[in-house]
C-alpha cells in the first residue's frame, strides 16, 4: 500500500471510528450487563450441576449475531441517506480501499463491543470462589465460535445496507449465510449434526408414530411388543404380533411393567473420556455426580468428575471453593490432587444420578455424602469392563423393592455380572458371542412373576445399524439356570418416513444428501437418518437430491454465460452449484454485482456492458452521438 492509499485508509478508519464509537460503547454496555445478569445468577442461586451452556455461552450466540448486524448495517444505512454515499466515492479513493477501511474499523469496533466484556466474564469465572464449578480453558471455545459467527454476521449487515435492491428480495440473503453459521456453530462438535437435526425435525413430521414398537418384559415375566402412538402405549402384543386380551384396558397397558427391574447397559456410549454433548457442553469436561439419586437438589457439596485429573473434585457450595478430591483410595482434604488418580477414562455416559462409576479396570461405589469410594469389581485377567448399572434407592425402596431388586449389572467383553450391595455375586453369564457388534445389553428381573426369571437381552441401537438386526435373549429362572433363549427378529421401524416429507429433498443438494446417509457419530451415539426409510424412499430421495444439484449447476452455469464469465469462473460457480445446491445459487447472487445488459448494435444480441467488446460478436461499443452536452473535448 502506497503512502497515498495509506492516508486515505486512515482517514476513513479514523471517519468510521469518530461516527460509531458511541454505538460500540452502548453495545458494551448492553453485552455487559447481559453477562454480568448470568454470573450473578450462577453464584447466587448454586443452580448450575452441569451447564448446558445456555446462559452465559449461548447468550453469546444472539449478542455476536444481533451486535454484528447492527454495525454493519449502521455503518451504511446512514450513509446512504442524502447522497452520503456519492459524496464519499467522489474522491480519488479506490472503492476496495473504502471498502477495506469500513470492514477493518467496524470489525475492530465489534469485537470491542463483544470480547471485552466476554472475556471479563471468562477471566471471572476462573477465580476460585466465584461459582462452585471446575473451570477448564476450553470453556472459552463456545464463545470464540460465536465471536467469529458474529464477523459473518457483520458482513451480512454491510452488505445489505450497501446492496440497492428490494428488502424482500436478495437484498436481506446475506442475513441467511450467518443464519446458517449460527446453525452450525450452535449445533457443536460438528456442522453435520446441525444438517441432521434439522433434517430430521422435517422427516419426523406429518405422520408416523413418535416412537417405534420394541420388545420388552412384562410383570407376568413374558416377553412381549409394545406399540405406540404419539407417546403412549396402544397395544401390546405377544412375539408373534398377536394383542394380548389382558392389555387391551389401558390401565392394564400402563401396569403392565409393574415389578420388573431393568439395568440397560448401553455399550455404544462409552469412548475415551466423558462423553460430550458438543464443546458447549461442560461434559466435555467434568461431569456432574449427584450425592443421592432421591434427591437431587443442590446440596452443600458439589461433586465433579474431572476428565483432565481424572479425579472427583468437590466444591463448598456456599464459598464455592474446592474442598477436596476424591480417588480409588478415599477422599482427600484440600485444593492439592493426590498423585494417584483414576487410570482409565470414565465410562459413565450422562449425568450420574446411579451410585457406580465405571472404568475399563474397576467399577466403584459412590457415597457421596459420606465422602466414601468403593471399589466393589475388577475384572479378570484378559477382559475388561464395557458398562455397569447399579440399584438406585428409588428401586431398592419403592415399588420394586425386594431382595432380588437391588442387585448391580457389570457387562465385560467376556461376560454379563450380577451381584447384591455387599459384592455377592448372583449370577455370571458368558457374553453371548453373536452380540459382539452389538451396542446395548440389559438386565430384566420380572418380581411380581412366578419363579422371578431374570433375562439377559443383547440389542442394537436402531438408529445405529444399516440394516436391521435380531435381538438375542437368554432366559433364567430364580436358580439362575437358562430355560430358554430366544432369537427375535428385528421390528419394522413404524416411525419411517412419510412420503409427503421426500420433497423436502428437493433442498437438499447431492453432497448433504450422501452426508445425511452416512452414520455420523454425534454426542452419545451414531445417527443414520437414511436408517428411517423404505429402500424406495432411499432412491426417491436420492433422486431429488441430485436433480437439485443438476438444476442448481444449470442455473449457474446459464446465469454465468448470459454475463459473459471467464472460463474459469464460470467453472467455479457452476461446482459451488452443484455442492451447495440452491444455496450455491444464492450466495452466487448475493456476493457479485450484475451490471447492465443492452442490445448490441452490431449482431443485436445482448451483451454486458461493463465489458469494452460484445461477448458474442467482438464488436467494440460504438461512441455515442454527440448532443451538444458533453464536458469533454474530443481528441
């Protein structure tokens, strides 16, 4: 940059700063005072077990948005007012320049008004005594996301204070590119799991039923299905498919669990560390253990696995200090961890409400409000632990209480374990070897039937597997002794797609189409929203998909030869169109400008005017008739 441009890039800079400074400091202010209203609700109500990152993270996803645009849009439309804007090109400045130093100044404007006090808020987090919560670094990730979210935004805003074209029309498309990066930021760890959220809001709705039909235990110790509709039970079937008399009294349906005992184990949750929902979630980083599954209302204590210590810290919750740490060996006093800490990655999958916590080489007890840590299994040589659940006090006291009922559920590679409170063990069955791929078992123990039969059930997530898959169940009396094993086939899944939702493809371009067919492993499990249709609505899909990229490619690619592209841009876009689909096809129309099209006076085809020379017949622009009125002398 020359010493001319130079100057002129610091006066606009200096222009832009001197018109929008007190806008900047009122949206300081307003961020503030937002973030400052979440903090002080943290550390005076102590209602924050886990944060779900609403408050104070997700606060910042509508301020970097709604502060971005109003900053763009205030740096322009004012202009444009009077003829500002004319009187401001006039000079010998290039546009790029003027461009340039409004994007710099404003952009330098926005994050003053956003990161200041965001990261204020961070830096007060951090001190202990603030809020009884451990505080990890990356914490600060939700934010930086969104502060960037919030430059899109920004852009958007500039551009459609700049654009001269009808509100309703492309003017406000700029405002849809940073609603589709706010989707995707929100949407966490991966900007497929947004596609797929919303994808599947749209197929889920218009029909089917809320929930599939599946196989479960009744209180009579039979297996049988359930079916539902819009989240109830209507009808209850034996194996075959045939109603069961005695359930066709809604009130028997909704008994019809009475007494029975369920320890589910699913195994295709656990990865290394604590699983997380998206980096806005505090799982990604501690998880919240809760004293007494009976009550969980904050107590003095809070209670955190730490995935970096591998430790259990604790917090007072009137001084939110840390207290103490709890390990394999005990609790120890202090805000100093011991040295010896947990040796593999925790493999409990949510919030733990239940009072064991599993690992690949132990399973512990918890007592929490006793400070107390028990080690109760360890598996043996050559096999290691893949989930356990355990008797909550609920189960153990309530309806289902009895001797049978507060029994622990371990599943190994080699073998499923059930044992009682003091470590006896009741029963030991090897891992059933057709279930190695398979991601979830569970334990039923049906009280209220004759001879309390105890069945082991190995099952796949149906919204994990390409096709479907049986289900293996091992039946055992009360003497642990197998008396039947099943093999049931799999379910017709009654939720599938209906078919007025296939031409919401038409959206969707090939490229999302493949994504969306694709398992991708989201917060706790895979999601394959292909795994909801028929194989003729797979093809009718996949089929709109590609006409929507075919189409979109054709539209650019007409559009840029009716504008005169270079070869190679024109190639480009028509790719971007085939990617992006219609999307494509909008930022195309958004981000470039469109001059003028005349009829040319030699071939009489339209041709651009912004080039020197007709596109289709090389002709130049003849000069225009003389009129009496121009300024300049010819040469």
């Amino acid at each position: 940059m020359n010493g001319r441009r130079a100057g002129a890039f610091a006066g606009i800079l200096h222009k832009e700063f001197r018109e929008n400074y007190k806008l900047a400091i009122l949206l300081l202010l307003i961020v503030s005072a937002v973030l400052t209203a979440d903090l002080q609700q943290m550390a005076k109500t102590g209602s924050f077990y886990e944060i779900s990152l609403f408050s104070i993270f997700n606060a910042m996803s509508m301020l970097t948005a709604s502060i971005g645009l109003l900053i763009g849009l205030a740096q322009v439309v004012f202009e444009s007012r009077g003829d500002k804007w004319s009187f401001l090109i006039h000079r010998p400045v290039r546009r790029s320049t003027l461009f340039w130093g409004k994007a710099v100044a404003g952009i330098l404007l926005y994050t003053t008004a956003v990161a200041i006090p965001w990261l204020s808020s961070l830096i007060w987090l951090s001190i202990p005594g603030h809020v009884a919560l451990p505080f990890d670094s990356r914490m600060a990730l939700p934010g930086a996301a969104d502060l960037l979210c919030g430059v899109v935004y920004y852009f958007a805003g500039l551009l459609t204070g700049m654009r001269e074209a009808r509100w309703y029309a492309s003017r406000t498309l700029g405002i849809g590119v940073g609603i589709v990066c706010s989707i995707a930021t929100y949407a966490a760890g991966s900007f497929w799991w947004a596609v797929a959220f919303i994808a599947g809001l749209l197929l889920t709705g218009g029909g089917g039923d809320s929930q599939p039909p599946h196989y479960t235990v009744d209180s009579d110790g039979s297996i049988v299905r359930l079916v539902f509709a819009e989240g109830r039970i209507v009808d209850i079937q034996d194996q075959q498919g045939r109603p069961i008399e005695k359930y066709r009294d809604p009130a028997a349906r909704d008994g019809s669990a009475r007494g029975v005992v369920e320890r589910d184990m699913g195994i295709s949750y656990f990865q290394n560390g604590v699983v997380p929902n998206s980096f806005r979630s505090t799982r990604e980083y501690f998880l919240t253990l809760y004293p007494d599954d009976t009550d969980v209302t904050i107590g003095p204590v809070r209670w955190y696995y730490v995935t970096r210590e591998r430790l259990i810290a604790a917090y007072d919750n009137k001084t939110a200090q840390l207290i103490g740490w709890l390990g394999p060996d005990g609790f120890t006093a202090g805000s100093v961890p011991p040295q010896h800490r947990f040796d593999h990655p925790l493999l409990n999958k949510n919030s733990s409400i239940q009072p064991l916590i599993t690992f690949e080489d132990a399973v512990y007890r918890l007592d929490l409000g006793q400070r107390h840590i028990e080690r109760i299994f360890v598996p043996a040589a050559g096999e290691a632990v893949l989930g356990a659940q355990g008797a909550n006090s609920y189960e153990v006291s309530g309806y289902v209480s009895g001797a049978r009922a507060g029994f622990d559920s371990i599943v190994t590679t080699q073998r499923v374990v059930l044992q009682s409170h003091d470590g006896t063990i009741e029963m030991s069955a090897p891992f059933e070897p057709r279930a190695v791929r398979y991601d979830r078992v569970a334990v039923y123990r049906a009280l209220n039937a004759a001879e309390m039969p105890t069945f082991i059930w190995y099952s796949r997530n149906r919204m994990d597997r390409p096709e479907p898959a049986s289900e293996f169940v091992t039946k055992f009396d009360a003497a642990n002794a197998v008396v039947a094993r099943y093999e049931l086939p799999p379910l017709e899944m009654s939720a599938s797609m209906p078919w007025s939702a296939a031409p919401v493809f038409l959206v969707f371009p090939v490229t999302v189409r493949a994504a969306l067919a694709r398992p991708w492993r989201g917060q706790n499990q895979k999601i394959d929203l292909s795994s909801g249709m028929s194989q003729d609505q797979r093809a009718v899909t996949w089929l709109l998909s590609g006409l929507v990229s075919l189409a979109s490619a054709a539209a650019i690619f007409a559009r840029c030869r009716r504008y005169a592209f270079a070869s190679g841009r024109k190639w480009t876009w028509t790719a971007i169109g085939f990617i992006l689909g219609p999307f494509g096809f909008l930022l195309m129309r958004v981000l470039l400008e469109w001059p003028l099209r005349e009829k040319c006076p030699a071939c009489g085809r339209m041709r651009v005017v912004s080039h020197e020379h007709c596109e289709h017949c090389s002709k130049p622009f003849a000069p225009p008739q003389a009129d009496g009125t121009e300024v300049f002398e010819a040469l």
